[in-house]
C-alpha cells in the first residue's frame, strides 16, 4: 500500500475520470525534456494534450515532480520540463523510487510512464517508439527496461513501432518471449518509426480502435499481465524511407561506438546525430508521428472505455 503522503499524485481531473470510467491517455515526458528542443517540444506536448481532448479523452502527463510521480501536469509544470530540457533527468523503474526520494525533476520513459499509468489505472499510453535491443546487444547486453516492462505491466503502448536505430528483428523476438502482443494498425508490415516500412511482418493485425478494445478487454478477462504493442506506422506524407534512414543511422551507431557512448545516453545521442544528418528531417517526422499516435490512443481510450460501460 502507497504511504500517506503518497509518492503517487493524481490530478483531480484524472482521478474524476477514472473514477466515472471514462477514457484518459498516458503520456511520457521524456519526449518532452529529452525528445526535441524547445520550444518544440512544449508546443508539441501541448498539440498532444488538445488531441487528446478532441477525441473526447482526458490526457494524463506523466513526470516526476517534487518528491511525487504525478499523473497530469499542469501547463507550467510542462512548460518547465520542456525549457529544462536535458538537464532533467530521464527516469526510469530502475531510478524512480531514488528520484522520487531526491525531490528533484525527472522525465519519465516509456517504462516509467508505462508504471505510472498502471499504478493509476489508465489502460492506454501514448508515445514516440519504444525502445528495444540495441544493435550489439549480443555483447553489450544494452536492451531497453521498456521492454520488460511491457512483459510484466498491463498498459497498452501506441507507438509507430521502435526506434530505427535498434535492432528490430531482435527486439520482436523479445517480445514474443515477453507474451507482448504486437498489433501492427491497419497494416501488416511493423513499422521502423520514422519509416512505414521494416521489412518485418507485424506478428498481430488491428483496424480500428474498436478491436484494440476488445483485443485489451480480452487481455484483463484472461487475467494477462503483459502489456501491448499497438504499432502505428508514421503518416506517408511524413515519412523518411528507410533507404534515406539507414545511411544516417549506421554513422550515428558507429560515431557513438567511437565515442564509447553507454546506457542511458545511447539513445539520445544517437537521435540528435540522425537529426543532424537528416538535416533536421527527423524531427519534423518525429513530431507528426507523435501526434499521430496520440490520436490514435485517444480513439483506443475512448472505445475502451465505451465497451467496459457496456460490459458493466
């Protein structure tokens, strides 16, 4: 049981919503402090949360703030994030507790907010692209704590697949292992983030928001405490094909090996080289990818929410 004060603060609005059964979206503030430069990255979150709002959900930020992991954050606390940028830490399972117990600042990861949506029962997240293995993994042991946190939390993750700059085919395969089930969205093929196209096939297929619900319905019923994939490819009119990407991502990969980038920081870095040798592509691609899944969740959350009313 959580203490008293609890380290897990839900804003009212939330809580109101949760409590009356209707539809609330997760989202990560990693993207926000970590993801982008600012102002882009506040103007982004704040599209992100009118989204959300227009397709008739609740939107939840997640972060750490002042002792507290706080589900819903209020546009200055946003704003704050996104100009402290990387100075904010970037926290995960492994480091929450200890930033909670710091009092200081901390952008949530995919696994993180994955947590803390869980801890406050929201069943729909949304964000960027997962992380997953990274290349090399088979001797750096470098696999992202994303996905053991979606073998062990039952939140369901839109994502436009995970980052280009894994190891996709490896990353598959951990979550099959995991019992993660991965939903490509409308499209058979898994999509490489920036790209529609991986060249791997979707092991999962879902059209519309109506059957995620009942694919997440189904999940609670059987008691399965595995998250889920659901694999939203980037809109074509703003993709990088992967022939353009590929280039970029083997010279990220190489100059951070030179580098000897580790841990926490591979990811990071590797995303601002490929924004630097994109030209900048790969921020205007990340930024439409975004706020389209974000839609997407919305329209999950809210047919979620409709079929569990029905179920009642």
């Amino acid at each position: 049981m959580l203490s008293d004060p609890s380290p897990l603060a839900i804003s009212p609005e939330i809580a109101e919503a949760l409590a009356a059964g209707h539809a609330v979206v997760a989202l990560e503030s990693t993207i926000l402090a970590h993801g982008m430069p600012y102002p882009r990255n506040v103007e982004t979150a704040q599209r992100c949360e009118a989204i959300v709002r227009a397709a008739g959900a609740i939107p939840a930020t997640i972060a750490v703030l002042h002792g507290r992991l706080r589900i819903g954050l209020a546009a200055t606390e946003i704003e704050a994030i996104g100009l402290g940028g990387k100075t904010v830490a970037k926290v995960s399972r492994a480091d929450l507790a200890a930033m909670i117990a710091s009092g200081a600042a901390g952008a949530t990861t995919v696994a993180a907010t994955m947590l803390g949506a869980h801890l406050a029962g929201i069943r729909v997240f949304a964000t960027g692209g997962i992380g997953g293995v990274h290349r090399g993994a088979e001797t750096s042991w470098d696999v992202s704590a994303d996905l053991e946190e979606l073998g062990r939390t039952p939140v369901a993750v839109v994502c436009a697949g995970a980052k280009a700059i894994l190891d996709l085919p490896k990353t598959l395969e951990v979550l099959e292992t995991k019992g993660v089930p991965v939903i490509g969205y409308g499209i058979d093929e898994f999509p490489a983030f920036w790209s529609r196209s991986s060249g791997l096939r979707a092991p999962l297929r879902c059209n519309g928001p109506g059957e995620v619900a009942r694919v997440l319905q189904a999940q609670q019923a059987l008691g399965l405490s595995a998250g889920a994939v659901i694999a939203n490819p980037i809109p074509e009119s703003a993709e990088i094909p992967t022939a353009e990407l590929v280039p970029a991502i083997d010279a990220a990969c190489e100059e951070a090996r030179r580098a000897g980038i580790v841990g926490k920081q591979v990811t990071p870095f590797l995303l601002d080289r490929v924004l630097a040798l994109t030209g900048g592509r790969s921020l205007a691609a990340n930024i439409a990818l975004v706020e389209n899944n974000v839609r997407v969740a919305a329209e999950i959350a809210v047919a979620y929410s409709a079929l569990r009313q029905r179920s009642a």
